[in-house]
C-alpha cells in the first residue's frame, strides 16, 4: 500500500510521496508528514557491506514508494557521483571517544548537500510522474548552506527557477561568496535587512498566498521548496544515519543491535528529525542529543514542553543555527499529538500570535528519547581546540556545538553508549572561527585563515572554496524583508 503524507494542518490533505515533494509546503501552510513508517529489515550483517547508493536505494524505496526502482536509480545515481570527494559519500571518522560522520563531502562541503544534490532529481522526476507542464519556482530561505547547496542542485536545470533570501549579516563571508558568486542563468540570490526567522517567515507567508499563487498558476508557474519542510529534503537524510551504523558494524566498533547514540547540531530540526525517522523505522537508537547554541529555544522546549520564540535573536559563530522558529519541529509535535492535525494547526496559530505554545502530549514517550542542551560561543570554541589538541582534527562550528554538548550530557549522565557527532560542515566553511579557536589569533581574514587552516589541518583545500576570492560576484540584490514578495514577483514578471 502506498504510504500517505498528511499534512500536518489538514487531515484531509493527503498526498503521496511525489506529490509531497512537488508541492514542498500544503497550501494549508502545514508539512506533509508520513502518517505511518514504512516496513524494513535492516540486517546490518548485510547492510554493512552496501554502498551508499545501495543503503539509500533500500530507504528511498520504502519512504517514496511511489517512485519506481528505475526513476530512483536515476536519482541516487545523478546525485551521489563524483561531485562528492569520498567514494564513501558520508564517511565516518573515529576521534577520542566519539565517531564524527562527516557530511561535508559534497560540492558546496555542508551536510545540506547529501539531500540538496538528489532533490532536483526527485523533483524533475516527480514532475514528468505527473504531466506537469509548469515551470517549478524553487523558493528557499536560507541560514547559510542550504542556499548555496539548492542552488549547486537547481542551476540550469530544465523547467525551473531557484530564489534564495539570506540575512545580510547573518552567514559567514565564505557563505556569502558562495552564494552571490553562484552561475546558473536560473539563479536569484537576495540578500535582506533581517535575520533567518523573518526570511523564512516570509517565504512561508508567501507559499499560502492563495492571489499570489493565482497569479504564477497563469504564468504557468509553481512554487516548491528546497528547505527541509520539504519532504524530498528530509527523507534522504534518513540514510545517513542508517549507513553509519552499518559502517560501525563493519569496523566492529559496535555489533548489530546494539544502542547508538546521535548527537546533532540542530536549528531548523530537520536533521535530527530525519534521525527520529531512523529509529522509528528500527535503527538502534539509543538517545537522540538535541545541540543547540545559544539561540537555545529547543533546548527549553524539550526541557519544559514550552516553545517561547519570544527572545532575543542572537547571531553567533554557528550561524546556520541562528534561527528560533525551527520549522521540522512541526511534524515533531504532530507526532507528539497523535498525528492530530487540528491540534498542531492551533498551536502553529499561536506561535505565529503568541510567540508561544505548550504541548499537553499524546504520545509522550516520544519525549524521552530525546536529550536536548546547548553550547556558549565560549565552549564552542574551547570544544574545537579540544578536539584539535586531542585529535588533531578541526570541527566546524556547528560540529564543535554538538561535540560540546556531548561532552556535557556523558559529564552529567556517565552514559558510555557509543555515540555518533552529525558533523554537519566542513571546518573551511568558517575559517576564521576554527583558526582562531585553535590559535588564538585574532584579526584574521576569512582568505588568510583558508591558508591557515589548511596548514594546520592537513587537510587540502576543498573545490568549494579554492578561487572564491577571486569569483565573479553576480547576485547583489538587497531588499527589506518587507520587499522579499515585491521582489520575487519583479524576478518573475508577475
């Protein structure tokens, strides 16, 4: 039986996989959700000697099983090739007392990549699937990574148009340049006034303006999303966490069955909801540790069942976590309710009136698999010299976010479960943060820390960010986030 995705506003809109992904967001401002788990043995006796294209042909058949073996060969095969530095796609690297799963392999080296290079092949697929003649307008706020990595994923790509809002001064200028330097005759980067929370909150604004949507229908335009509210984005991250553990297994670090634990630096909660999605289709999870930096709303909420967004916004050196509205937590909390969509809708009406909501849940032992506290900028960067001292490997901000709160949640709990580190971007991606967490030298410019790091780490420079200085800068449109509609409606002719 094909599996349903509801969404979580609406028990009425029900759709199937491909469907889901075309649309990205309901129009009744809800996520489309799987209602029930897909069937799977995973028998890591076998598993472990899979490739990454065969563990994810395994888990993208049974989530979008409206898909054929061959439309998903095509997909996996186009997107996790050669663009990727490691044949292992996602390898695991063992540190001192924990695994760290690199996820930054890819060609803009952020985890955003494992997903964001297969969508566009989901998308276009789905597209043919259903005889849809419209062009596909990819409408994507971003924090920092996943901008560049859907539009790494969308340029040039037939019959659609990407557009991507960040906050001026809210990514790192090695983000920036990754964006704004971007080619792809279909690509729009525009920079706005206000921080990651507005730019989503007006994308969304946007996918349920039903006049606006009027008008691209006569345009014989569409919109879809590369964000994680997309369920084509959330679903391939589920594999990574199945192949980890089967590469644990085949290290003989740990033997099938056995509890594992995932720590994940988490901001919008599409990652370590996709690590959920794991363990409720039967991977061993033990604990899933919710790492959040000081923009700290998760980790309250998980303490108090109270999601206040009402605080003040901080930007930090982990800027792809710079966010307070975490929009994946939506199906969480779905979930959390009993798949009820009534009662989700008028908690997402009182955050949006409220700026608050307290959840009363269902199904609360879902509660208790998870292990939510954050990091200081300090303790950041006390954890990425840590780590070097140590190891001699360099963590990326966001890595070194989750690696603290690790080493707090074993300091408090002695628990000795054998825990994976999401390891979400590559340590070149924030130059000036890792190097002066290792040395202590300030001052330094995003180019010179490059050099620096790479001295340090021994690690080449990666492609995504050899020539950056020196690139074209194409996009340098900035708009107030009031304009951000304004904006799309001038790039398409509306």
């Amino acid at each position: 039986m094909t599996l349903v995705y509801q969404s979580t506003r609406d028990a009425n809109n029900r759709v199937t996989a491909s469907q889901a992904i075309l649309q990205g967001l309901a129009t009744d401002g809800g996520l489309f959700t799987p209602l029930t788990y897909p069937h799977l043995t995973l028998d890591f006796d076998r598993l472990k000697d899979l490739s990454y294209q065969e563990v994810a042909k395994l888990i993208l058949g049974a989530f979008l099983d409206d898909f054929t073996a061959e439309e998903l060969d095509y997909c996996i095969n186009n997107a996790y090739d050669s663009k990727f530095d490691d044949a292992r796609i996602a390898p695991l690297v063992k540190l001192d007392g924990q695994y760290n799963l690199e996820l930054f392999h890819g060609s803009t080296i952020a985890f955003k990549d494992m997903a964001l290079s297969i969508l566009p092949y989901l998308m276009t697929t789905a597209a043919k699937k259903h005889g849809l003649e419209n062009k596909i307008v990819i409408l994507t706020a971003t924090s920092g990574d996943t901008g560049k990595a859907a539009m790494a994923g969308f340029a040039d790509v037939p019959g659609t148009e990407i557009i991507v809002f960040y906050p001026k001064d809210g990514v790192s200028k090695v983000q920036e340049l990754q964006m704004t330097t971007q080619t792809g005759d279909n690509t729009h980067v525009v920079a706005i006034d206000g921080n990651f929370d507005d730019a989503q909150t007006n994308v969304k604004e946007m996918f349920n303006d039903e006049a606006l949507r009027a008008k691209l229908a006569d345009k014989q335009l569409q919109f879809s999303s590369a964000n994680s509210m997309n369920i084509g984005r959330l679903v391939p991250q589920i594999v990574y966490y199945v192949y980890a553990y089967a590469q644990l297994v085949k290290a003989g670090e740990i033997v099938a069955g056995e509890a594992v634990n995932f720590t994940v630096p988490t901001g919008n909660f599409g990652n370590i909801l996709a690590a959920f999605y794991a363990k409720q289709i039967g991977l061993p999870v033990g604990k899933l540790i919710c790492a959040s930096n000081e923009n700290n709303v998760l980790t309250d909420f998980f303490k108090t069942k109270v999601y206040d967004k009402k605080r003040a916004f901080k930007v930090t050196t982990s800027p792809s976590m710079d966010i307070l509205v975490s929009s994946n937590l939506e199906r969480l909390i779905f979930h959390l309710l009993g798949n009820d969509a009534e009662k989700t809708a008028e908690l997402m009406a009182a955050l949006a009136a409220d700026g608050q909501y307290e959840v009363q849940p269902v199904e609360a032992e879902i509660f208790d698999w998870f292990v939510a506290e954050c990091a200081t900028e300090e303790e950041t960067a006390l954890e990425i010299k840590r780590i070097y001292d140590s190891s001699r490997y360099i963590e990326d901000p966001h890595t070194a976010v989750a690696s603290s709160v690790y080493q707090k949640y074993v300091a408090e709990t002695k628990d000795a479960t054998k825990t994976v580190i999401a390891s979400t971007a590559s340590p070149y991606k924030f130059p000036v943060v890792a190097v002066e967490a290792v040395t202590g030298e300030t001052g330094l410019s995003d180019f010179a820390a490059l050099a620096q790091l790479q001295e340090l780490s021994g690690v080449a420079l990666p492609l995504a960010v050899d020539g950056l200085e020196t690139a074209t800068v194409r996009h340098k449109t900035v708009v107030a986030a009031r304009d951000m509609q304004a904006e799309v409606e001038r790039y398409l002719g509306l």
